[in-house]
C-alpha cells in the first residue's frame, strides 16, 4: 500500500521504516530538512536500538523515501499517518495541537484522491471528531477523506520490536471501510495474532491516555510507597517483590526510583486532566494531579538526599550523575528526571558532571549550563557523590572498586535501585537508595 508518515520524530521516522519492512511504499515527511536529509541518508537522527539497521534496508529496498512536502505526500499516500508531537501547551496543562492542525490544512486541499487519514499521535479526546470537520471543510470537491485514529503504545528503547511485534493494536474508525483499510495496512501483524481492537475514535483516544495514566499511577503508587518505606525503616523492593506475586497487581512498573518523565507520560496525564475539565468531569481524573504530584517529589527528594549526604551545603562539591536521558536505550532527555536531579543540584551550587552514553549532546543543548560527556571516569573523577538517575545497564557493570579509586568520596545514590548495593559496600560505598534501609 503508498502510505505516508507525516512527522518522522522518534514515533514517525521508526512507523515509516517499519511499514516499509512489512513491504509497504512509504513517504515519510518532515518540516525539519535536517531530519529528513539524515533519515534519507540511512541515518537515524537519534538513537533507537534496531533503527539503523530496518532504515538502511527499508531505503534499499526502494519502498521509503523522503520528503519535506506535504503535496508530494498528498499525491502519494492512500492512507496518511499522522505523527506529529502534541506537546504540552506553553503555560496549560493542555495538548498544544498545533502541529496536528497544521499537518491537515497543510495536507487536504492538494489531496487528489479519496483517502484515510490516520492520526497516532497521543490527542485528547474528541480530536478525531473536531478534525473530521475541519477536513471536510479543506477536502477538494468530490475527495473524501476519512479520519481515523490508531494510537501508539511503543516504547522508546524498544520501538523497532514494538512496531513490528505490538502487543495489540487500537483503531477508532467510523466506518468499515476505514476498518478494512487499516486492517490491510497491519495484515502481516493481524496474521501473526496481534489482537486488533476496533473501535469508535473517542474510546481509541482514550486507549492511549487511559494506559498512560494506569502506568503512571502505578510508577507514583510504588514512590509514594518507597517514601513511607524511608520513614518506616522497610524495604519498598521487598514491598513490591510481595506485592508483584499478587497476579491482580503485576510486578511490572512497580520500581521505586527517580519516577517517570520523557515526552509522553507527563504531559499526557496533564492534557488528560485539562481534557477531562473541559469534559466536565476534572474531579473523576483529579488523582493524575496527585500522580505527577508524588513524581516531581521524588526528584526534589533526591537532590535534597544528595544536599544531606555531602553534609547540608552542595556549594562547590563536586558531584556525578550517571545518567542525562529519561530512561536507558535511548537519547531522549525530554523532562528527563535525572537531568532535573543534575540541574537542581546545580542550582545550589554543586559542581556537577553528568555522563551518558546516549544522551550526553541532547543534554548539552537542553542544560548547556551542566558538563554533560560521555566518558564515566571522567565524570566520576574527584566526585564526592555519585547518583545513579537512568537505569543504563553498563552501569551494572560498572567495577565499584575501580570507581571507589577515581572518586573522592564514595558515596552513592542509587535514584533507580538497580545496581547490585552489597557488591558496592563490600568495595567501601555508602550506598543510599529511596525507599530502603541502610543495609539492603
Ligand atoms: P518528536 O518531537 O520526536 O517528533 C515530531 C516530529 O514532527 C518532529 O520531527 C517535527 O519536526 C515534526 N513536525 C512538526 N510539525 C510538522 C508538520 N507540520 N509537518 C511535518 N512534520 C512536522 O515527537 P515523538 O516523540 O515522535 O511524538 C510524536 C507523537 O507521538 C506525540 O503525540 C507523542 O505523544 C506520541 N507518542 C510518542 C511515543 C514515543 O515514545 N516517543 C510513543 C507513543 C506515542
């Protein structure tokens, strides 16, 4: 099938290289002409694990291209994604939708064809419905365009696997042929057993919010737990290991840290609560409020650690943090906890390092007032305290005894309690992890 993928960003440029492996002619378009030259090049702009590799096939294979014009894609595609960020609203907690709005005035009128529209995009509900108005009002005479709504689940770190291989697929349509068409485009998908839920667009809408909300909850649910834990003396891994034997409760996403952030879940669970007000029915969603709440917490609690380890004044200490990016296998720092940590920290004085694998060039240009590189030692040298922010696994392998004789201190804060603490202090760490006693 001619698709095209309109906004090639870390949802966009891996739909469009991943429809193509499944053996569709793709288009995948950008307003960013440096994007768009990479993407053409076999460059992923950023990183994903397994990018590479399906872009540079999918473009020799000839069925992906790309473009910066919308009216090129208006004459190639039979059924248009649309993939463009909705970010939060600059001083709202709302989606700001400018993008999405102007992906269709941008697109409909060169339409010379009938067409699907398929938006993936995470949009507050009732988006389907108010832009199946406005394209009907820009349509060309006798084209129709149909707009449907098949939200996104991947997860970053995963993407490449999370396309090919989803856990199920969501399409809010409003008509049958809409249903048929999309059910083409993910044939291969379907034949291998996906689970295809087809829906009315306002429930497909809600599908993405609803799940971003659950597991934003329940990653503000175990914190909460972590804090009271502090207080009580008791382990919060413990706590969720017993827990997650409960089938009802899951042990997924009950890992008591430095919380959530990147571009989706935190402004989701805002634009959710600003749609759901709208709605009429804020107070049903008003825990979300509660939820970011107990996240943004968790970093002021970590920095606040971090002041109480050095002796109660950052002035001038010298700090590392291990980690810059929102969570590990990508070089995302879209409110990036770790790198809120490091800014905090920095903010009182600290003199902080940050390393990253990834993630350290994005850092520079969202902090340029932290040093942010690539080399650990480097970042580690002389620090009095080290924080552990984004769960990368070479920080697992790291040596604490070699580390022990860069460092000045060795003292550690353990912000995603996933290094291996007993193998740390037998090498001479103070290791200090949320929600766990001194000695776990
Ligand atoms: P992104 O910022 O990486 O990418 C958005 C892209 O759209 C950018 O490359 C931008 O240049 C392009 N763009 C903006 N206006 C355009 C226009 N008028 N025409 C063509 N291109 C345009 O964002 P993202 O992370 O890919 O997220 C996109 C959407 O997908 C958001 O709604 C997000 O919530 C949702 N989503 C993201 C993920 C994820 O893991 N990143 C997962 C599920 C859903």
């Amino acid at each position: 099938m001619r698709l095209t993928v309109i906004g090639t960003g870390y949802l966009g440029a891996v739909h469009a290289a991943c429809m193509a492996d499944i053996g569709h002619d793709v288009l995948g378009v950008d307003v960013d002409t440096e994007k768009i030259k990479a993407l053409s090049e076999g460059r992923p702009p950023f990183y994903e694990p397994g990018l590479d590799d399906v872009l540079t096939s999918a473009l020799a294979s000839g069925r992906l291209r790309f473009t910066t014009s919308l009216r090129e894609a208006a004459a190639h595609g039979e059924v248009h994604f649309i993939c463009v960020g909705t970010p939060q609203q600059p001083g709202s907690q709302a989606a700001d939708l400018r993008y999405v709005d102007a992906v269709v005035d941008g697109l409909v009128p060169y339409l010379p064809v009938s067409c699907l529209i398929v938006g993936k995009s995470t949009v507050p509900v009732g988006t389907t419905a108010r832009l199946a108005a406005r394209i009907e009002r820009l349509a060309p005479e006798g084209v129709r365009a149909e707009v449907a709504w098949n939200p996104e689940f991947l997860r970053e770190g995963f993407a490449v696997e999370d396309t090919l291989r989803p856990d199920r697929l969501v399409a809010g349509v409003t008509s049958r042929e809409a249903d048929e068409t999309l059910r083409r485009v993910y044939a291969v998908m379907l034949e291998a057993g996906v689970p295809y839920i087809s829906t009315d667009p306002n429930t497909a809408e809600l599908v993405k919010v609803a799940a971003n909300s659950f597991l934003a909850t329940k990653i503000s649910f175990i914190n909460a737990m972590a804090e009271v834990c502090d207080a009580a003396g008791a382990d919060v891994v413990t706590l969720a290991d017993a827990l997650g034997h409960d089938t009802r409760i899951g042990r997924r996403f009950l890992n008591a840290g430095l919380g959530f952030g990147g571009g989706c879940l935190p402004k989701d669970i805002r634009a959710f609560v600003a749609r759901a007000q709208e709605l009429g029915v804020g107070p049903a969603v008003n825990f979300l409020d509660e939820v970011d709440e107990i996240n943004q917490h968790q970093r002021t609690r970590t920095a606040a650690l971090a002041r109480h380890l050095v002796g109660g004044d950052l002035t001038g200490r010298r700090v590392a943090v291990l980690g810059a990016t929102f969570k590990p296998n990508s070089d995302d720092v879209r409110d990036s906890p770790a790198l809120a940590v490091a800014a905090a920290l920095h903010r009182q004085g600290a003199d902080v390092r940050v390393h990253d694998p990834e993630g350290a060039a994005n850092a520079r240009r969202a902090h340029p007032e932290l040093r942010c590189g690539s080399d650990l030692l480097e970042a580690c040298q002389g620090a009095e305290i080290v924080l552990h922010l984004t769960e990368w696994g070479e920080y697992r392998e790291v040596d604490p005894v070699k580390l022990a004789r860069v460092v000045r201190e060795p003292v550690l804060i353990d912000g995603r309690n996933a290094l291996p603490h007993d193998e740390w202090r037998a090498a001479g760490w103070t290791v200090k992890a949320l929600g766990r006693p001194a000695h776990s």
